[in-house]
C-alpha cells in the first residue's frame, strides 16, 4: 500500500462540511497531526484478509 | 458493603450515623481530592432515616439495606442533577432514575452524590476542566491522577468517602481507575446490566458496573443491578446466578491463563512483576496456570478508536455545532476526530472486533479465566504525556487504555483488582477476565486472591 500523503487542512475542511461541520482553519490545523495519524492506522486495518469476516455488533442476547 | 450491611441489619450501627460520618469525610477530603460534583446531604440524610425506621419495622430490603453509595455523574437521578461530568449538562435533571440506580434504591441504599469523571466519559485520564481534576488518593507527592473516567469514584471509594460506586467502562473506564486508586472494579459482559438512563459515550463498547472494595462487595452491587431491562434491547435474559454464593475461595483446578505478549510482557517492570506474583499465588492456591497470547489484540487501539470515535460523534454532533466552546479540549478534540471516519473503516473495524471475540472465545475454551494488568503503569503525573512500559516508551492515554480496552472490544466480563504497590507507594492492578455471562467465576477468582492477600485492604494515607 502507499505511503498516505500528507493531509491538507483544506481536505480536512471539505470532508468535516460533508458532515455538517463548519470548522476553521485554525481548529483544524489543530487535529490534523491527530487525523493523520488516525488515517494512516486505519490504513492498517486494509492489510487483514477480512473479506468474508461478518462484522459484529456484539450484541449477545441469550 | 457487605460488612456495613450487616452493622446495620443487626443494629450495631446506625444509617444516619454512617451518612453523618461520611458527609464529614467528604466535606474534609474532598476539596483536596474533587471526587463528588454533587453531595446530596439532607436528600442522604432523609434516605438514611426511612431506611432506620424501615429496620425498627423489621422490614429489611436486602443485604444491601441502609448502605450508602454514590454513582459516577452520568447516571440518570431523579430530582439530581446529572451532569456527565460537562458543562453543556450543567442544569439538566432528571425526571426519572437510570433502571440500576433504581434497582439500587429498591436494595435499600442511599444515595449519598454524584462523582466526577472525564467529561462525558471520553478519556481515561479522568481529569475534568468544568468540575476540577480529581486527584489521586494515594499521590502524596504530587498530584497524580486518579484515571478515568470514573476518576472521582475510583478516588472516592479508595479514600473511604463512599463504601461503594457504579463507574461505566467502554474502553476501561471502571478498571482503569480501580488499578490506579488501588480498589476493586468489575466490567461485565455487555448485556448483563442495564445501561437505560445511562449517558453513552458508544452504544457497542458502553457497558456499567461496580466499584467497590472488594469482589465480595462487587458481588452484592452486580446481585442488585443484574439482569434483563426492557428498556435497553442489548439486555439478556440469562438468569441472574446467586454471585455471593460462587465465592467461595476456593480456585483448585480453576485452568488460569496469563496473557503474555501485548499485555503481562509490555508492562513497566514492577507491574509485571507483582502480575506475574498474583499469577504464581494462584497456581500455589491450586489453579492451574499456562501462559496464552492473543495475536490479534495489536489491531484493538485503531479498530476501537474507529467504532467509539463513530459513536460518540453521532451522539454529540448537534452540541459540537452548536456549542463547541463547551466541551474541554480533549474532549472536543477526540469528538471530532470521528468526522473523518467513514462508513467502510468504520464496518472494517466491526470485522476485526469479531475475529478478536473469537480469539478470546477460543482462548477461553480452555481456561477458566485470562489474567493481564488492568493497567501496564502505576498511576501518572497530572499533565504527564509519555511513559515507559516494558516494549518502550508509549503515549500516557494508549497505554492507560492498552490492557483493558480489548474487553469491551470483545464484551467478556473482566474485574481490576490491587495486587501490589509500586517502590513509591502506589497501587498496582491485576485483571482477570472470564467468559461471557460468567461474572461468577471471575469474581470467584479475585475473592479467592483477596482471601490470600492483603492488597486490597491497604488505605492511603491522605484517608
């Protein structure tokens, strides 16, 4: 897999308002060494044969 | 609890002097400490003369009649404020109890305060910048914090505030400050205890319970919040076992497996130590030890992080645009990381979390129960960022959360217990995990410790 490219604070912005979330530059500067890091060991989880894994929902009711 | 219980069953002591005596605890300690948000004095005091007059009646509710305890301030409580540990929660008060709080109150207890806790539950830290950082009891040289996020009820019952406590626990919340603050704290499996009326921080992860002394009195709180709720659909209708009557201090033949790598093996040397001490007490009680690792635990931090950033985000998007200056800044910070998670990563994380049940399912088939540090560090300097565990040097948070947070990624009932003190004086935590619906065991099992060892006996000076 690729090395993730460095986050802009603008990509940032555009995927926050996709969400309804209106966040300055200054706020965003603020998580996006956190984002980075986030994304880059989510990327981890792509490296697991999961195809055919059925997600959880842990609900056990017996 | 239990031992109060039965003071005050045989009329030896009195509700209203036991109220009376912790309400001057509190008004002494506290102001160091920060563990109560709310003291509900002459509510308390009122509780404890009914429950007087109901004993002179003869009528007695339970074993837990007259005992005095108070919850960690996300706790729906009728007519008491229930903050969530925030300020956008300041003024809210409930028209009704959470389903255990009323349970409790069918027992026969008395509600004494609402505790603090990291803000809206989102941190294991359990600091708090609207209600003052709670402060470890045993931190005689600094100020050390207590954990979290049940912060102020891990500090509360190591200082003898209260005798008991609910926390809630989604990523290590009741264990946490249980290792740290030296007491006894049990997750249960998810849907053994009712979570209705309780404030979420992730559907899928939030599970509540005890925080005591002791398993015995961990047992007696589980016996009364136990069981299937109509109002909250993940609720089994498992029967609810008779947990007193499991312990008894007996682990012959009990297959007790010490999870080694990620766990035992990453942690700061004297943690490891008094661990793999608490393992070696057992086997000489008789259980049989073997040694186990879960090879797919290393994939917990980003997978969780992933489902409970999703959740909580859901749960706080309208106040994060309406009123974002409100929230402390980790808080606001973590919440909005959860914008940049999407619906995939998020279904991803759901598939790693059940191949790890299955692990821990599997590892469970053939052992009884699992044990591993309920923290792989001794409790931290307030502010303190890095740390060094036996793999390294670590992040203060991933490595509070390391050695916990698998189990509410799995579900399966786990317990932090004392099993140690640090040179410095500070309280080391074991944890033991068991299967699903199988409290009894794991409680079992760390009654049977405490019958051998002394740890959890021990007070902080400061108390």
């Amino acid at each position: 897999m690729l090395a993730r490219m460095e986050i802009s604070v603008e990509s940032l912005k555009r995927t926050a308002a996709l969400g309804g979330f209106a966040w300055t530059d200054a706020e965003l500067e603020a998580i996006r060494p956190a984002v980075q890091r986030l994304l880059e060991s989510l990327e981890q989880m792509e490296r697991l044969p999961l195809g055919s894994v059925e997600p959880t929902t842990q609900y056990r009711v017996l | 609890m239990a031992e109060l219980g039965r003071m005050v069953a045989t009329k030896q002591v009195s509700p209203v002097e036991v109220v009376r005596a912790l309400l001057d605890r509190i008004a002494a300690l506290d102001p160091t400490l920060r563990a109560f948000i709310t003291v509900c004095a002459d509510a308390a005091l009122e509780s404890a003369r009914a429950a007087e007059a109901e004993l002179m009646a003869g009528r007695v509710a339970g074993p837990l009649h007259g005992v005095p305890w108070a919850p960690k301030d996300l706790y729906s409580t009728k007519g008491v404020p229930t903050t969530g540990g925030s300020k956008i929660l300041a003024d809210s008060i409930p028209n009704d109890d959470s389903t255990v709080v009323a349970r409790l109150a069918r027992a026969g207890t008395i509600l004494l305060g609402k505790l603090n806790m990291h803000e809206f539950a989102y941190g294991p830290e359990g600091i708090n910048a609207h209600y003052g950082d709670t402060r470890n009891p045993w931190s005689a040289d600094a100020h050390r914090i207590a954990g979290g996020s049940s912060s102020g009820s891990g500090a509360a019952v190591a200082a003898g505030l209260v005798p008991g406590s609910l926390g809630s626990d989604t990523g290590g919340s009741i264990r946490i400050p249980a290792s740290l603050c030296g007491i006894t704290g049990l997750k249960p499996t998810y849907g053994r205890v009712s979570r209705a009326g309780v404030l979420p921080l992730a559907w899928s992860m939030d599970h509540v319970g005890p925080m005591t002394r002791s398993a015995r009195d961990c047992a007696l709180m589980l016996s009364a919040i136990a069981g299937y709720d109509p109002a909250d659909p993940t609720t089994s209708v498992l029967p609810v076992p008779d947990y007193g009557a499991a312990l008894t201090g007996d682990v012959k033949g009990l297959r007790v497996g010490l999870l080694r790598a990620h766990f035992t093996d990453a942690a700061a040397s004297e943690v490891r130590a008094a661990v793999e001490a608490a393992a070696k007490r057992l086997e000489q009680a008789g259980a049989v030890l073997d040694e186990v690792n879960l090879r797919l635990v290393t994939h917990v931090a980003t997978a969780s992080a992933a489902i409970v950033a999703s959740e909580a985000l859901a749960y706080h998007a309208a106040w994060l645009r309406a009123r974002p200056q409100d929230y402390q800044p980790d808080v606001r910070e973590r919440l909005r990381l959860g914008a940049f998670v999407n619906g995939a990563q998020y279904v991803r994380a759901q598939q790693i979390r059940a191949l790890v049940v299955r692990e821990v399912d599997e590892a469970l088939a053939r052992r009884d129960v699992l044990l591993a540090p309920a923290t792989p560090l001794a409790a931290p300097v307030l502010g303190e960022r890095e740390t060094t565990l036996g793999d390294g040097r670590s992040d203060v948070r991933a490595a509070l959360l390391r050695c916990t947070r698998p189990f509410n990624f799995s579900g399966h009932p786990a317990c932090a217990a004392p099993c140690g003190f640090t040179a410095g004086g500070l309280p080391i935590g074991l944890q033991v995990v068991g299967r699903p619906f199988d409290e009894a065991t794991v409680l079992r099992v760390v009654d049977a410790y405490q019958r051998i060892t002394d740890w959890h006996t021990r007070r902080p000076a400061a108390a």
